[in-house]
C-alpha cells in the first residue's frame, strides 16, 4: 500500500472509482491498453533551452509498465495554456494525465492554478501537504541548506492543491506532487527537476500504477532491409499496415556502404505472447516476400536491436 501523509492512495482512488465511471465508447487501442498524456511545463522547454527530458524518462517508465503514451504536449507558464492542454486531454479521454513542472514557490509556477481551472475546483491550502512542506524546510535548515524554516507565504503557495487533491510526499525536493481525479481521467502532478521528478515517481507513483495499468503483453523485432528505396518499399508498408492494423510498423531509412538501407521496427500488444509472435511472424514473412520482390534483401536484427 501506498500512503499519502496520513492517508491512503488506494483508499481515496477506490472512492473516486466507485463515483465516476468510464464512457461507453473507446478505440481499440484504449481498450487494450490504459492510455497516459504527458504535459510538459516550462517556457524552457520551449525556446529550446532545455531538452525535454522527462517527458522521455516517463514515457519509458509507462510503457515498460504497459501503458500507452498517446500524446506528449509542452506548453509554456500560462495558466490559459496548462489548462487548455488539461482540458483537451481529458476530452480524448486519457485515463491519467501527468504533468511535470510549475510546483515551485515562485510567480510563474502555475500548473496547480491550470489544473484547477480545468478541473473546475478552487484552490484551497492543504494540510497534509503544508505539513510535508514544514517537515522538509526543517530538515533543510538543520542541514544548513536555508536559513530558516519559516514557512513564507511563496512555501506556502506549494501548499495550496484543487479541492480533493491529495499531496504526493517529495523527499528530495520541497514541491510535493499532487494526484486527483476529475470525470475518468486521474490527473498526477510532478515538479520539473529531473530528480524529485523520478523520486516521487518511483516511490508514490510507479506502484500505483502497477496494480491499476491494463496488462498487456509487448512483442517487437528488427528487420533490416538493402537495396531497396524507402519510396519504392511504402506502398507495401502501406498494405501491411492495411492487413494487419494491430501490428505498428515504423520504417527508418539510411545510407550505408553507399547503398539504400532501411531499418524496420514491427511490434504487436496483446493479451498473449505467443499470439502478438504469431502475428509478427506473419508481417516480417510478407514484408521480406515484398522486399526481395523489389530486388532487395532483408534479415531480422539479432539480440533484437535495431
């Protein structure tokens, strides 16, 4: 089990479950697999000063979780922004939404202010997380890293949360996150620095995540293509795609030795492992017929890299 400072994670999730249930219609893809949207925060991100690095560390965590990344936005320090990038996500019907960034203390942190905006709540000062908050600025002032303790209006800003918002504990930043429901979406906000990001991802989120994400199955492999234009192989990629929509199909062409080289990338979700290799199977047999048709050669990657 989960705790959120004197409370339970699993206890208020089984609430809000029990409250608001799922819409009737959703795509193939939502029903095999629980779907996530990452919001990136941050004018940085978007000027090119910083390199989106979360977004990707995250995606790599869901996916290897079993989730599915359909969409990752990055909006500026606008509370109109952040909660039109909220709103819209909760349209298309994402079953979680995390955000990272804008938790901090200063003028511009104002993701809490988009969330609630989008979720429709008012702000309102949080104990539990004003609590975590004076808990660490006293840790901090022993260390010696601040002066004082003292609990200013800008670290009580980081205090205040949506109504029915619950704080996620931050052990090696100040910003807690947050986690709330709203429709059928759960919304989790994560500070932006990479390190109290993955902390409380890893330590409050991930194991949450673990028991709720549908679970699914991933088979994927490599086939590496010679001698064939990229121009030339698309039409067949398109017909395999049109065969066997289940089976993503990504191409990445190249030039090696002076000759046209391909890379492709074929992988299948499902419920069974053995079903998804089956499928590939039949994909990799009728692309590599495709390619040799054409005058070209194809073997599939060893060890699975591409």
């Amino acid at each position: 089990m989960v705790l959120l400072a004197n409370g339970s994670i699993n206890r208020y999730m089984g609430r809000a479950f029990k409250i608001r249930g799922r819409s009737a219609f959703m795509t193939r893809e939502s029903k095999l697999q629980t779907i996530f949207e990452i919001i990136s925060v941050g004018y940085e991100l978007l000027d090119g000063r910083v390199v989106n690095t979360n977004a990707s560390w995250l995606a790599g965590q869901i996916s290897s979780l079993g989730g599915k990344v359909s969409r990752i936005t990055a909006v500026g320090d606008d509370v109109g922004e952040i909660s039109s990038a909220i709103m819209e996500a909760m349209k298309r019907g994402a079953d979680w939404i995390i955000t990272s960034g804008g938790l901090g203390p200063t003028y511009d942190d104002m993701t809490l202010q988009g969330v609630a905006k989008a979720t429709r709540r008012k702000l309102v000062l949080n104990k539990k997380a004003l609590e975590m908050i004076r808990r660490r600025y006293e840790e901090l002032a022993r260390e010696g890293v601040v002066e004082s303790p003292e609990l200013t209006p800008p670290r009580m800003k980081m205090a205040m949360l949506p109504r029915g918002a619950k704080p996620l504990e931050n052990e090696v930043g100040t910003a807690p996150g947050v986690l709330l429901r709203s429709r059928r979406s759960w919304i989790i906000c994560l500070p932006g620095v990479p390190s109290e990001l993955q902390d409380i991802f890893l330590k409050r989120v991930r194991p949450l995540l673990e028991g709720r994400i549908k679970k699914v199955v991933t088979a994927d492999r490599w086939i590496h293509l010679r001698g064939v234009p990229e121009s030339d192989l698309a039409p067949r990629i398109d017909k395999l795609r049109s065969k066997a929509p289940e089976v993503y199909i990504k191409s990445h062409p190249e030039k090696r030795e002076g000759t046209s080289f391909i890379r492709v990338y074929l992988k299948a979700v499902g419920r069974d492992r053995a079903a998804c290799e089956r499928l590939l199977d039949k994909v990799e047999g009728e692309l590599i017929r495709a390619v040799r048709e054409l005058g070209g050669e194809a073997s599939r990657s060893e060890g699975g890299e591409g």
